[in-house]
C-alpha cells in the first residue's frame, strides 16, 4: 500500500506537468495519443502519470475498441523491418558490439517497451494481466495479434519467475478475502461454500499457494494436497466430510491445481509449485514417502465423440467396439453400470489417447503434458473416479493417477523433455 502511495504521488506531480495528454476525454483516439506520449517521453514523473491515465482510459473501453486498440499498438510499435535489415548488414560487416545492442533492441520493437513503461502505473502489473486476459480473447479471432501476446507473455515470464514468488500455506487462519478468492477461482473441483473449503484444510490436507509480492491477497495459483494411504482412486472420497481419525497416511494425493490468472496462461508456474510442496511436506512430514495425482482428463469425451466407427474399431476391435457403442456421441449417466462392467476396453482407449495421440509430437491432453513435463509417470487409469455429472460429461468419471518418483524425476523428465518417452507403469503396460 505504502508503494502505491507513492506512485501515485508521482503520478499527480507528472500530470500537472502535462496539458495535451488530460484532457478529460477517455476514448479510444484518446489512448493512442497517450501510448505515443508513453513512448517518447523521458520523465518518470510523466511516465507514471500517462501510464496511469491510460490503464484508466483503456478500462472505459468497449470490447470492439479493445480490439482496434490493441490492433493500432501491435502496428506502430512492432519491430521495423528496414531498419532491422540495414542494422543486420552493418554488423555482418563490423562485428560492433554496440550494433549488435541497438540491433536487438530494433528486433524487439517498441511493444515491449510499452509494456515495461505501463507497469509504472499503480497497480500497473495487475492491470497489464487483466489486459493480457482480454488480449487472449481477442487474439481468437484476430491471429495477426499473436505477436503482441508474445511480447506479454515474454515479460511475464520473467517478472513471475519463481525465484520473485512467495509459498504460502493455505490454513483457516489465512486472510478471509483471500478464502473468498480461492473459492472463485477454483476451476477442477467447485468449492460450495466455506464448510466446504474448511474441510480441505483440514488436518489430512495440504493447501498451498504462489502469490506476487505486488498483487497483494490475489493467488496465482495453488495445489491442493490430500494425505492417504497409496495414490487415492475417487475424487469424491478425497472431499468428502472426514470420518476415520486413524488414517495411517504415506502418500501425499495432488487432486487440484488451479490457475487462477487467465492473464498468466501460458506462463508456467505450476511445475515449480509441485516441486516445492513436495519439499515443505516432506520437510513437515518425514512419514508421506510417495507422491502422485488423481487428476482429471479434460477432453476425453470430446475425443471419444469426434472418432468415427472406423476409428475407435481400429484402437479396440469391432467385438468391443460393439460393447461400448452406447457411450458414443450419447451421455453417459452417472453410475451407468456398462461402464465398470466394459472397463478394461475403456481403459485401452484411454491409453491409447494418452499415449498415442499427439500435436506437435507431444501428447494432446494438457493435464498429461503438464505432469510429464514435471517428470511424472503414468501410473494408472481409475475408473468411475469422479461420479458427478461433470466428471461424467468430461471423461465418462475416469481420472488418471500420475506418480512422481522422486528417485527418477530427472531421468523421467529429461527422457521425455528430449526424446518425447513417455514414461509408464506395468499397470499401464497391459493395454498398450
């Protein structure tokens, strides 16, 4: 809060130094003149001022104008082409060290600067986040845009670099705004209500989170850590109200984690919070000596649906295609018998899809990208795992349990990161 006081001190001091850029209009012709502004001038003073009128101006917007906004500065700041070529030549020619700094400073452009100078405003990295959010949306229809968001995304990874990020455990005693937050952003398994919550943190759970020391009470992201005996196979008993005071746990079951800034997509923090809970329980609890998932997967039945006949004959065979064909392009009902009773085939599709279907040689499904990319293995596939209505619609309630042994985390991770191997247990082996 201090800080914030202070930039907006200097904000008020640099806008009466100014006339053009206040002139009470808050439009888009309005913005891109204070982006220009931004841009050339020199002071800090200024510089905070226009950044700080901009973020206001841009928040009055309409969604239409977002666009040609982000349009009109991904066009006038983007790196000059000519120029880049003509620098290029000259220091083929000369070596010059100095040529080759304003040589990488042409290739980046002026976008980045502006992104560097708009995090001068109060509250200035919060707001770029929100602003990154609405970029994402837009960058859906309009793909000319992809550049800018790697420019946001660039910065971003370095100013939420772990090394800057705070751990915290999540305990009742944890500010109550921050509670209220972690129940809205909580995407893999709804929080009702803070009954709800106050049972995962409960003495048999963990709950950890990643903040950034100038986004206040607002998580990251956060992963939450359930105690039990072997890898847990059902979603439900995990959240369930707890009822056996006894339980000799040895494994520590990750069954979500939630990113909670869609500003921060594709800025990776999760793989660095699963290393570091792994650390501080193994710290708290000598006794938990393994570590793994039950985790969703998302798309399932998305993929199962758009496989014709062909297809998925191909993968199981007619027989079991056959055995089967009730779940295609239909809805399957929570607690359908036909889907214990034809597991092992479902389970053969599900390996399949994990292991088989692949973009960009890497495999489709992001949750299973995400844990081999940490060094996870493949552990096994649990049916009926999620018996609600939403676990059905997304995976007919089959969860996939991934197992991190921490003996071989590297090796798994090297062999895959380098060689795409994926690697899997015995149990997985069987329906290859």
């Amino acid at each position: 809060m201090f800080l914030k006081k202070i930039i907006n001190s200097i904000a008020d001091a640099g806008k009466d130094l100014l006339t053009k850029a206040f002139t009470g209009q808050r439009n888009l012709s309005t913005l891109l003149e204070l982006s220009e502004d931004l841009i050339s001038y020199k002071g800090v003073a200024s510089g905070i001022a226009i950044a700080r009128e901009i973020s206001e101006t841009y928040k009055t917007l309409s969604v239409e104008d977002k666009k040609k906004f982000f349009q009109e500065i991904d066009k006038k700041l983007k790196p000059n082409m000519d120029l880049i070529e003509q620098k290029s030549i000259e220091f083929a020619k000369n070596k010059n060290k100095e040529t080759l700094k304003e040589l990488a400073s042409l290739a980046e452009g002026n976008r980045q600067e502006f992104i560097r100078r708009m995090n001068m405003a109060p509250n200035g990295t919060a707001f770029l986040v929100s602003m990154r959010e609405d970029l994402l949306k837009i960058v859906l229809e309009d793909s000319t845009l992809k550049d800018l968001d790697e420019d946001f995304k660039h910065l971003f990874r370095s100013w939420f670099n772990p090394g800057f990020l705070k751990l915290e455990k999540i305990t009742w005693d944890t500010k109550a705004a921050i509670l209220e937050r972690i129940i809205k952003y909580e995407k893999v398994h709804k929080i009702k209500n803070m009954d709800d919550l106050k049972r995962r943190l409960e003495e048999d759970r963990r709950f950890f989170a990643y903040f950034h020391p100038v986004l206040n009470d607002e998580p990251l992201i956060f992963v939450q850590v359930a105690f039990t005996q072997g890898l847990a196979t059902s979603i439900q008993d995990i959240i369930k109200p707890k009822t056996d005071d006894k339980l000799k746990a040895d494994t520590a079951t990750f069954y979500s984690i939630s990113n909670c800034q869609q500003g921060l997509t594709s800025v990776t923090l999760g793989n660095f919070l699963i290393k570091r809970v792994v650390y501080e329980i193994q710290q708290e609890d000598p006794k938990i000596k393994n570590f793994g998932t039950l985790s969703p997967l998302p798309g399932f039945v998305d993929w199962f649906n758009y496989l014709n006949e062909k297809q998925i004959i191909d993968t199981v065979g007619s027989e079991d295609f056959s055995k089967i064909k009730f779940l295609h392009k239909s809805e399957a009902k929570v607690g359908d018998p036909r889907i214990i009773e034809h597991q092992k085939i479902l389970k053969k599709l599900v390996v399949h899809y994990l292991l088989k279907e692949k973009e960009n040689n890497l495999p489709v499904n992001s949750v299973t990208r995400f844990h081999l990319g940490n060094g996870a293995s493949i552990e096994n596939i649990t049916i009926n795992a999620n018996i609600s209505d939403y676990g059905y619609k997304e995976s007919f309630g089959i969860m996939v349990n991934y197992i991190y042994h921490l003996d071989r985390l590297e090796k798994i991770h090297e062999d895959y990161t380098n060689y795409n191997k994926i690697s899997y247990s015995d149990k997985i082996k069987k329906y290859v």
